[in-house]
C-alpha cells in the first residue's frame, strides 16, 4: 500500500489490556486547569518505569465542566487496578490539591468505583464536610486559599494500551514534523492519549536486552545509526530518523480512529516532504492480544 509517495508496511502494531480512568481538573481559568492537568499527568510516559501512562485528552469549556468552570479531562492508564487507583489517588493529591482554585470531578460514571475525593478528604483534619448531589457524593476540604472541592469517586473500566507506529523519514526534522502533524490531528479524536512527551517517543524499544536486568531495550531494527552495525536492521539507506508515536485508549475502536487520522496526516506531508515508510512495533503477537494492522486501518 502507498499513500502520497508513502509505503504503509504490511505489520501490525501490538497493544494489550490495560485498566483506564478520566478525571475532570477545573480552576478559577483555563491557565491554572491546565497547569493541575499538566502536573497531574506528569512523569506518565510508560508503565516501564513510570507506573502509569497518562496525559491530557482536551481542554473543555464551561458549559462541559460540572462546576461551570474552565476545565481540563486528563486520562491515566495502568496495568492494573489496584496500580490505576494508587496512581490516581498519589497524583490527585500531590498535583490538584495543591494547586491553587482547582477541583476535581469524575470523568466516567460508569465502570468499576475508585477514589477519586474519598480518601484526599482526611487532609482536612476532621473539617471536611460530605455533600451528596444528584446521587453523587463530594467532599468539600479546607485549604488556605478557600476549599477544594473533589468528587469521592470516578469509574475505571478496561482499556488498551501500546497502539502505535513508526514514521520513517530521510531527516529528523521532517519525521517530527510529520509526528507534529499527526498529534494535531490525534487529539481531536476522543477517548485516546499519547503520553509520551508531545506524544512523541524517539526511543522506541523492543522487548528483552542482552543485559538479564533490562525488559526492553533500544529497537535496534529501526536505529539509523545501527544500519551497519545489526543484522536485524529493517531500514534503507534513505532513513536517516524514526520517531513512534504511541496510543492508548478505551476501545479498539478510539485507537483504530487516532492510528488513521495520524497515519494520515503524516501521509499528507508525504514523498516529498521526506517521508518513506510508515511501520509499527509489534513482537511476533506475544506482547498483547490486540493487534492494530497498518494497511486495514487505511484500506
């Protein structure tokens, strides 16, 4: 398959199951939602060392907030519940408590109850108050700047993670800025996150090292610079950068949407703005149970 001068590879990218969340930052603006959000949402790239994944999936306006105030939904990922509910309730308290005019507020109804607000309220030693609203419980804590208002509890349901692909380009500026156009483009879609930073990773791995305390390691098939140096080098002499984009999602279907906008978007750059290839990461189908296939995506 080729789209505008660009070659779609016949590969699959490999996700598995994850458990995810959505919660809702409101602020007294957008300025301060986002900078909650934003630290809420930090050091969440890939449960490889971080724990969590996580990131901003949009800003919302007034009329979509549940305070009627400027807000910002952020979504986590992780490969567990007990995993997921300790990172929410660690970065909810640490990040938007104490960040100043902000609130908290479940993103999903439905799903499996965690805390949100629930267990935050001790913080206010015994001053806290509970006010229950429409079936939905909220817990009003004191704080030096008035209070902090957070829903005790938001939903978690199964979600995937480790969608992905690989944008092949003749330069390292003309792959981010194939990637740049792509994430433009992915955010729109709802339900999805890139967590890495800008929603880019230029150190895409592969599963397993040569070194026994290492699970991943460099994905040497795709590394310019190992073209002479690897037998499993799956890059021309024309590559010179590869940069990844990963998704994760609630459905197959949110995934299947941001992969073919983003694939797209880099497509429309295409041939001659420097782009060759788009591949994907995927490990003989032993990583995950979820298999994304490039050219079905696109057909």
């Amino acid at each position: 398959m080729i789209i505008n001068g660009v070659t779609i590879d016949a590969t699959f990218a490999e996700a598995f199951p994850m458990k995810g969340t959505r919660a809702i930052i409101t602020a007294q603006n957008e300025k301060w939602a986002m900078i909650a959000a934003q630290a809420m949402t930090g050091f969440a790239t890939s449960v490889i060392a971080c724990g969590c994944e996580a990131g901003i999936e949009r800003v919302l306006t007034p009329d979509e907030t549940p305070d009627g105030r400027p807000g910002v939904a952020i979504m986590i990922f992780a490969m567990g519940g007990k995993g997921l509910a300790k990172q929410l309730e660690t970065r909810a308290g640490q990040c938007v408590l104490t960040s100043p005019t902000s609130a908290l507020f479940a993103g999903i109804d439905g799903g499996i109850r965690i805390p949100l607000g629930k267990n935050l309220r001790y913080f206010g030693d015994g001053f806290q108050t509970a006010k229950v609203i429409s079936g939905k419980r909220y817990w009003r804590i004191p704080v030096m700047d008035g209070e902090f208002l957070a829903e005790a509890t938001t939903g978690q349901v199964d979600a995937i993670g480790g969608g992905n692909f690989l944008v092949l380009a003749q330069s390292q500026p003309q792959a981010l800025a194939a990637c740049e156009a792509a994430i433009e483009e992915m955010k729109k879609i709802p339900n999805v996150i890139m967590p890495f930073p800008g929603g880019v990773v230029r150190s895409g791995s592969k599963v397993g090292s040569k070194y026994k305390a290492l699970g991943a390691s460099t994905n040497d098939a795709f590394c310019p610079t190992l073209k002479g140096s690897t037998k499993k080098t799956d890059l021309s002499p024309d590559i010179e950068s590869v940069m990844e984009i990963v998704i994760d999602g609630l459905t197959k279907e949110d995934i299947d949407k941001a992969m073919r906008v983003g694939i797209q978007a880099v497509c429309d750059l295409g041939a001659e703005n420097g782009i060759r290839r788009i591949s994907a990461g995927n490990y003989g189908g032993k990583l995950g149970p979820f298999h994304f296939h490039l050219q079905e995506i696109m057909a």
